[in-house]
C-alpha cells in the first residue's frame, strides 16, 4: 500500500489531476485522508527519522495556463509540454560578497570580461525571448548591482513589447543606493538575499561584512512602496535553523515575504545532506509558534509554497527543491552571463548562444539553437543526491 501511494503522489506531477489537493496521511505505516477547518489538504508523513507535517500542493493542468493567443512560441514549449515565460539572466559573475553555500573559500575563475555577453547582446537575446512568449525577466549574479550598466539594461529592458515584469536578485549590499533609479528604469519587484538576522554570523557566512547595508535595502524597497519585498533566506541545520522564526517575525508588521529555501548542492559549496533542513521540519518549526498559518492557492508554475498568518502584513513560503520538486510546473529558462543557455537549474548541460551571435546567426538561427535547447528538458532533475554527485558548474558561474 505505501507503495501504491507514493506512485499515486508522484503520478500527480505528471499528468494525474485530482480537482483538489491530495490528502495522504501516511505516519508510521498508517494512510488516511483528512481536512483542516479551512478545507486545506493535509499531508502527514516521516522524513529522515521524524514525523512532520506539510500540504501537498495538486498539480493543475498546465494546459489551462496556456495563452489563448498562441503568443507563447512552439520555441519555448518543450517535449512535455510545458510553457517556458520566465527567463533569468545573469548579468555578472562578479559578486562583492563570497557566500559559502555559492562559492568554494578559495574563490572561482571568473569567465575573462570578453567572453561575457555585452549589453547590445543581452539586449537582443532577451528580445529573442520576449518576442517568443517570455514575460517575466529576473536579473541575477554574481551580483547584478555591480555591474555599472544595470540602470541602462533595466531601461531598455522594460521597454521591450510583452514584457510585464522585470525582476532582480540581489544581496543587498549597494541596493539601497541604486534602487531608486532602478525603479524609474522598470524595475517591477525585488529579491533581497539575506540568511541571518545576527551580524556576526552573516560576516561568517559571507565572509564580509554588510548586514546592516542588507537591512537598509530591504527597507529602502519597502519605502519606496515593492510589495511584497522578497526575503531569500537558505536554511543550513546548525548554523541559522534556529532563527526561522525570527525571520518570520518580520513579517508582522512589514509586506516582506520570507522565502525558506532549502540548501542545495553546487559545485565547490561542501553540501551535506546533515546541513539540509526539510520543508517538512521548518513547517514544524513555525506552525508551533505561529497557529494561524494558512497556505494559500499557489499558480502552478509557483517555485514556492505560499502561507499567510493572521495579522501578518507579509508572508512566508517554502521552496522545496530537494525534498519535494515542482519540476512539472517549471516554466524558468537561464542564460548565463558567459552566453550558455541552461534549462535546469540542476542539469549539467548547456548550450552557447554568444558563439553562434557573433559568428553572425540571425534570429531564425539563433531561435533554432533554443528551441532545440528546450525540447531536451527533462522531466525532472534529478534526486538530491545524484544532483550532489552531477558536475555543475558553482552558483556564481549558473546565476541566483
């Protein structure tokens, strides 16, 4: 029987469409179905020796997300079907912080500055993108903010036709200063990095200092009226666990959206499976002290598993990468800032569009080379600790 449920959980990520979420209760051997008081869907399982709680979210037809203009491109579909609208560009490698879960202590090679795309280059693979049915953009590093063409990229960015929301990823440290004339070159929303509350440990983690600058962005945003400002915070067992809720805390009185994500392996990171914290856990963590979490009606194509708490101004959400994957709803492409094209975040294969685009191909070639890109996704990436064992290439070098 736990057999034939755990088929049936994972069937629904590939084509089984329960009208509503599929409740399992699944602890110590036992299943059964139940609801909470709001007609949620609860599922009750044992992960890594304890047993804990989490919502197990359906999945929607994709089919029904589809735009019913055609304006997504067969270019941006892959061989499952789904519709691929969100691309992410790494602007940079460079970074003016040195994380440890993105890069090894001793540093990375950086891709030599000709090799990585110019602006007139991003610009016009973005258009390629954005003609074809892409309409969210999120820039992303190394750092975006340090590279001294972010205003002039956002600007020109914004303006192309389709395009409804331009997005960055940053940690922070120079946003504060440079988010104004962001926001008036059409930048639509922000993610601020930030993995701890206490000074000392962001130093430590980091190794550098700037906490109170990542305090003054995340402020800075919310004055000048981002809502919700997202918060990206990697949970690593033993060193911020203990400060989930501390983070959620922030949420009370600010529209700040707190996003747990749990630690993923890349390349030179040292990922431990003992480090990680499961979705399941951190559920724990904050229903315990915060009753009234409430998990609210996500999209498909959601990364993150979205809660409300009475009272709250903000929110908290979860992203599961590793222990609970959305590979069936995923609609995110990357271009790296050396011009490799990536389907998957974990997939160590990737494609160059900077060759070809200074070689001389036009756009028919070049939507070709995409295409052809896209229709070789995956499924789904592969297990956690396949991934850790899968050459890819560090953070810093894929783009946050």
């Amino acid at each position: 029987m736990r057999r034939h449920l755990t088929k049936l959980i994972r069937s629904s990520r590939f084509g089984f469409k329960p009208s509503k979420s599929l409740l399992v209760n699944w602890e110590m051997g036992t299943h059964g179905t139940s609801r909470n008081t709001n007609g949620q869907s609860l599922f009750f399982g044992n992960m890594n020796g304890y047993t804990s709680r989490t919502y197990v979210r359906s999945c929607s037809s994709l089919s029904e997300d589809q735009p019913k203009d055609n304006s997504v491109s067969d270019m941006l579909v892959d061989s499952f079907g789904r519709l691929h609208t969100y691309l992410r560009i790494s602007l940079t490698e460079r970074c003016n912080l040195r994380c440890q879960y993105c890069m090894p202590e001793d540093g990375v090679e950086l891709t030599p500055r000709p090799q990585l795309l110019t602006k007139a280059e991003i610009l016009r693979v973005a258009n390629l993108f954005v003609s074809g049915g892409v309409n969210k953009i999120r820039l992303t590093g190394g750092e975006p903010t340090v590279r001294k063409d972010i205003e002039d990229i956002c600007l020109e960015l914004s303006n192309l036709k389709g395009l409804r929301t331009l997005s960055m990823t940053t940690n922070g440290i120079a946003l504060a200063r440079k988010l104004p004339k962001l926001k008036e070159c059409g930048l639509t929303s922000v993610n601020i990095s930030l993995d701890t509350l206490i000074p000392a440990k962001f130093e430590l983690l980091t190794r550098r200092r700037g906490h109170e600058k990542v305090m003054d962005s995340i402020n800075a945003a919310i004055d000048l009226g981002f809502n919700p400002v997202k918060v990206n915070c990697v949970v690593m067992r033993g060193f911020n666990d203990d400060e989930i809720c501390d983070f959620v805390e922030l949420t009370r009185e600010k529209p700040i959206n707190i996003r747990f994500i749990e630690f993923m392996p890349f390349d030179g990171n040292v990922w431990n499976v003992k480090k990680l914290v499961p979705y399941t856990e951190m559920m724990d963590t904050v229903v315990k002290r915060f009753t009234s979490l409430k998990r609210l009606q996500d999209h498909p194509t959601d990364t993150a598993k979205n809660f409300t708490i009475d009272g709250h101004q903000g929110r908290v959400s979860f992203i599961t990468s590793m222990t609970e994957h959305f590979c069936a709803g995923c609609n995110r492409l990357r271009l790296l800032a050396d011009g490799n094209f990536k389907v998957c975040l974990f997939g160590p294969s990737e494609v160059s569009l900077r060759d070809p685009l200074r070689n001389g191909a036009d756009d028919r070639e070049l939507r070709e080379i995409i295409g052809a890109a896209v229709k070789k996704k995956k499924a789904s990436h592969a297990g956690m600790f396949d991934i850790a064992k899968t050459a890819n290439r560090p953070m810093i070098h894929i783009g946050g």
